[in-house]
C-alpha cells in the first residue's frame, strides 16, 4: 500500500521519515487546488518539506486518455517534522469544508483518515434558519 518515493537530497533523506497525503476533490482540478492550499498549510511548519508525489503511470488499456490525469485525488509527500503537528494541521484544514477529505499514508502501512466538518452553506443555513441560539424546534416556533 505504501510506497517508497525516493528523495533526490540525498543520504540525509533516508533517515527522515516521510509520509503520503492522498487529498481528494470533487474533480482533479478540484483536487489539485485543494492539494496545494493544504501543501502551503504544512510548509509553514518547522522542519517540514511537502512535494506533489510525481504521477504514478497508467495502468489502463493502451489507447486510453490516461486516467492518472483525470483522477480526483493529488498525492503529497510530507517529510520531516512531527506527524502529530502535521496530524493536528491536517485536521483543523479538513475540518473547514465538508468535501475535504485526505487520507495520510504512513511508511508501517497504517491509513489515518481526516473527513471535512460542516460546510459554510450549513452554517448559515444553521444560523439564518430562524434559530436563535437554541436547540428547540425549528424554524419559526418561537413566532
């Protein structure tokens, strides 16, 4: 399940672990831009270098469009740094949108999975709904 991307800076890179963020979209434009906003999150932490993974080849039947390049998924490679302050980073920019959802994974072969919270649309529905802070009926019941 994981595999092994080799770094090009040489014999430091093999003493740092690094792990792979699968991110997914609605659409691989959808994906990438969200694959970048979350590779410029995880750049500002200390010790840390994020890349796009390069793209794996196609194994579909030959003649194809390539579905590599139509896939809804961007795979980064984080290395260095402490995963639980990138775990907690990962986290708190999935749980901005209900569409982000990223899968990190690890050298062991482990999977940790980030699934996005409420949407924006939700919130305000929640809050422009007619609901004044309390958790009664709906709308309009207090009219």
């Amino acid at each position: 399940m994981y595999k092994q991307v080799d770094d090009p800076r040489g014999s430091m890179a093999g003493q740092i672990e690094s792990v792979r963020i699968q991110v997914s979209g609605a659409d691989p434009r959808h994906a990438e831009l969200e694959a970048r906003e979350l590779r410029d999150v995880l750049r500002r932490l200390d010790d840390t270098e994020v890349r796009f993974a390069p793209p794996e080849p196609a194994h579909d039947a030959e003649g194809s469009k390539g579905p590599a390049l139509l896939t809804p998924e961007v795979v980064l490679v984080l290395t260095g740094g402490s995963f639980t302050l990138a775990g907690t980073a990962i986290k708190a920019w999935v749980a901005v949108r209900k569409s982000r959802k990223v899968r990190v994974l690890h050298p062991d072969g482990t999977v940790t999975e980030f699934q996005g919270g409420v949407s924006g649309r939700e919130i305000r529905k929640l809050r422009d709904g007619g609901s004044n802070g309390s958790s009664g009926p709906g709308p309009g019941a207090g009219r």
